[in-house]
C-alpha cells in the first residue's frame, strides 16, 4: 500500500514511479511544487531547534546551581562531560537504529527523553540527580539527535546539495541556542533555573507532533527518488555519485551496487540489529587512516567548541565581573553566526577541497583562542566583539566538509562513520569539560585551560591539511 504524499497529491501507480525525474515530475510532465525532501529537511530543522534547548543551558545553569547547592565546578562539570560523552557514544547507534526503525521513530523518542530529562531536573536536591538528569536522560536523547541525524537526512533525501543541506541542518542547533539562549539566561535569574529547565523540556516536546507528521523515514515512503537523482538508465549512477571535491580531499568513494533510490528504505527492517551494524561499521572504518584523522581533528572541534566555550565562557565571563546575561548575550552572537558560517561552510563544501577547509577553520579557531584571556572583562569591548563574530563563523562549520569526506571515503557507511567521528567529538568536548572545571577549581581561573585548547587547535589543523588523497588506495575498505 502506498503512504500519502507528503505535500497532498493522491498517491501513484507504482509503474510511473521509475520515470520520475529528479524534479519530482513524471513522463506525463506533471510537476511537483515542491520536492517532499525540503519538507523533510525543514522538519528536521526544527526538530534539531526543539532539541538545541540544553546545549545552551549548562553554562548559563551552572552558577545558579552552585549558589543554591554548594556544588563544586568539577561536580557540574561532570555531569556535562557524561552528557557529552552519551551525547557522542549514542550518535553511531543512533545512525543505525534511524537504517533500522525509521527516522521518525528515532527522533520523536530522541525529543521525549529531552524533555523527560529537562522536567525531571527541576526536583533535584543532591549532586547525584544532576548526574542522573544532565547526564544520562538528556545525553542518549541529545545524543540520538546528534549532527549525524542531519548527516542521515542530507544522505536518504538528497542526491545533490548534500553539503548546502547539512550545513542548514547543523545550523538548526545553532538557531536552537540562538532562541533559547536569552530566554533561559532571563529566566534563571527570575524566576530561578528550575523555569529555565521547563522551558528546555517545552521546547524539545513541542516539536514531536510535527515530527509524527511531516518527517517521512525516506523518499521511498512516498514515491519518489532523492532530490537530484536520477535512475541509472538516465545516465546516471543515482544518488550514489561521490563528490568530486570531497573525493580529492580523502580518497576514492565506493560506489554501491545500487543506487540509493532504489535501495531499502529506512525502518523497513531489511538492515541488520542496529548495534551490530555501527561496530561492524566501525571495525572497517578502523583500517582506514582518513578516519582516524578525521576522528581526531573532531575531537579537538569538540574540545573548544561543546566542551569549553559552551560549558564555561560564562561562568569566566563571571570570573572577571561581566553579568551572567551579558556573557550569555555573547553566545547568542556566536549562535547568530554560527548560522551564517555553517551555511557558508555547507556552500564552500559542495565547491572546494574539504580538508583545506578544514584546516583553515581550525587554525583560525586556535587564534581566537589564544587572545581570549586578554579580551575578557567586566564590560564588553569591541575586541570581544570581533572575537564572537569570527568564533560564531567557525563554530560548526567543521560538520559540512567532514561530512563529505565520510561520505566520500565510505559511501553508504558514511552516515554511520560520521557518527562514530562525531562519538570522538564528543569525548573530546567531555574531557575538555572535565579539565576545565578541574582547572578553574584549582587555580582560580581558566587561563591554562584557553591557552591549551589554543595549542590543540593547531595540531587539528596540521592533522586536516595532511589527510593523504591515496589513504582508501592503500588502506581499502569493503562497503557493505
């Protein structure tokens, strides 16, 4: 039986189904008005909007709770890190679980679990609970939707544009942060932190109706190809087809034998147990030196981006007299051009070699970081503005190239190995996050802890700038 379509059109004859274009359009020349995958991506991004809650809740929580609770920075700084590391462990999983059961399953119980955890927050009163809340109910959710959930939309739904789609999709976490960022720092000051949680539950749960709806698992559920591919006989190879650039920057794709058009859908039960899938992924990708590069420069995105201006710029702002709101007002700035950058970066992707751009990101990244002790203070100067300014450009806009090179070097398995390069993000955002807090606690600043991430942040961009172009030649790799 065929599903509805989505945009409203009575459902087709199976047998006009191979003569669609990439358009949308049949032989007959019917025109779609718009193709089903942007109503997906446009759902997708709200849903990364509705789940972007909490990412920019510790920072802002963090010294409320400590008021009220006495709880040491390393304490809170723990229960980020576990977060962080559920937050990056789940993502792989997560990938496999959205081949096996479907995306719309997988997100709307992602959201939930947001929520649950986010509500449950508001009535804890010992240390434990915190570890309990942030950690583990909202790390698996958070987790599950990961930047790699909008690697698997860009990879299922479009044939073409993959990077421009990505990078729209990692900015919706970044438009999340933007509208809940000033919310929840106005509201921790009144009426308390424990409205602060609320809102954040109210968000992610927000979005799952819209999410039942609209986010199909595939373009197979309403008869269509993906946007931009054409079946092989059309002279091309479907959707398949590697990204030149992406392919100079790592290695040789693989082609699978089908193309993903015509390939089972997701959810439809045809993929192997979703766990045996991401270390069967895993085990492969292993053996290949691109992904060990990749995991590692990502590691180091994780450090200074998740785990150390998300989590403590605010409370060092504090350190040094400028008002929690203020501090928090400067990371809505890093939110607004976060969005510009990360669609940038989706754009340049689709256009120039990707480890380049990889390279560049991060070094610039090391810049800011380096200077960062000398531009806090009680008051906002205009050096601090520039500062946010290039830091917001360059804050994800790491996701669109790396993800292409994961696709480029894995094909099929590319979502899934991104989740696993974005697994090493997240561990290196948790240690980073634990390190802070331990540094902040026993020398009464951060400074080490800026001048460090400063340090890592060159060593990720020789790392980028030396993925060798013959790794998968020397080194392959069996796509399943």
């Amino acid at each position: 039986m065929t599903a509805p379509d989505v945009t409203g059109a009575p459902p087709e004859n199976p047998g006009t189904r191979a003569g669609k274009t990439s358009n949308g359009t049949t032989p007959a020349g019917k025109n779609r008005r718009l193709h089903p995958a942007w109503i997906v991506a446009a759902v997708a991004f709200l849903a990364l909007v509705g789940a972007a809650g909490f990412r920019a809740a510790p920072g802002v929580l963090m010294v409320p709770l400590q008021e009220e609770f006495g709880w040491s920075t390393t304490v809170l700084s723990l229960a980020v890190s576990i977060n962080l590391v559920l937050f990056g462990l789940t993502a792989p999983f997560a990938a496999a679980l959205m081949e096996r059961f479907g995306i719309r399953k997988v997100t709307s119980l992602a959201l939930c679990l947001i929520g649950l955890g986010s509500a449950l927050t508001v009535f804890v009163n010992q240390s434990w609970q915190i570890l309990l809340t942030w950690g583990l109910l909202i790390g698996l959710g958070t987790g599950s939707m990961a930047l790699v959930f909008a690697a698997t939309i860009a990879n299922t739904w479009f044939a073409k544009s993959r990077g421009l789609v990505i990078g729209i999709l990692t900015a919706g976490s970044a438009a999340g942060q933007l509208v809940f960022l000033p919310f929840i720092a106005a509201l921790a000051q009144n009426p308390g932190w424990r409205g602060a949680s609320l809102l954040i539950a109210a968000g992610a749960l927000a979005v799952v109706p819209l999410v039942l709806r609209w986010l199909r698992n595939s373009p197979a559920d309403v008869g269509v190809l993906p946007y931009g591919a054409e079946l092989p006989h059309a002279g091309k190879q479907g959707a398949e087809e590697p990204d030149a650039k992406a392919v100079d920057a790592g290695t040789t794709a693989t082609t699978p034998s089908r193309p993903a058009a015509l390939a089972a859908s997701p959810g439809s039960g045809d993929s192997p147990n979703a766990a045996i899938r991401a270390l069967q992924v895993l085990k492969r990708a292993a053996k290949v030196r691109t992904f060990w590069a990749l995991a590692a420069g990502f590691a180091i995105c994780g450090a200074t981006t998740n785990g150390l201006i998300g989590t403590h710029f605010i409370p060092s702002a504090h350190d040094h007299g400028m008002p929690e709101t203020t501090a928090a007002g400067l990371l809505a700035v890093v939110g607004i051009f976060d969005i510009v950058g990360t669609i940038a970066s989706g754009w340049l992707t689709d256009r120039f070699n990707p480890k380049v751009l990889l390279a560049v990101y991060y070094q610039f990244r090391g810049i800011g970081l380096l200077v960062l002790p000398l531009l806090l203070g009680s008051s906002v100067e205009p050096s601090m503005i520039i500062f946010v300014v290039v830091y917001g450009l360059d804050w994800v806009a790491t996701v669109p190239p790396t993800a292409a090179i994961c696709r480029s070097v894995f094909g099929a398995d590319g979502s899934v190995v991104f989740g696993w390069v974005f697994a090493a993000h997240q561990l290196g955002a948790a240690v980073a996050a634990l390190l802070a807090g331990f540094i902040r606690d026993a020398t009464g600043h951060y400074n080490y802890a800026w001048l460090g991430a400063a340090a890592m942040c060159t060593v990720a961009a020789v790392i980028s700038a030396t993925i060798r172009k013959d790794a998968v030649k020397k080194e392959p790799v069996a796509v399943a």
